[in-house]
C-alpha cells in the first residue's frame, strides 16, 4: 500500500505442488499441505486457523 497509495493493487500469489503434483486446492491433496500454504482467496476471517493466520 505504501507503493501504490490505493487500491486495487497487482498480486500474485506463488503455490507449489506436493510431492504427487496436487496443488493446495485440489481436493485430493493431503491436509498437511493444505495448510502449508496460505488461502488468499479466502477473506481473512474465513482463513483456517495456522501459521498464516497467528499474530506475530
């Protein structure tokens, strides 16, 4: 925000595969990688509970 002052804003979001090359929103992916990637397309307060979501 402190770049572009307002917005819509330009993301992009990087995910990466598991091991049997299932991304995070497939269905058939394992709940451990599930949540080892956080849901950006989720509002925040419907994220799941993990590191994504911990205050620092």
């Amino acid at each position: 925000m402190g770049f572009y002052r307002r917005p819509p804003f330009p993301v992009l979001q990087v995910a990466w595969p598991d091991a049997n090359g299932r991304l995070h929103w497939e269905e058939q992916v394992e709940e451990r990688h599930r949540q080892s990637q956080p849901q950006l397309w989720q509002p925040p307060s419907e994220h799941p509970a993990g590191i994504w979501t911990t205050e620092l």
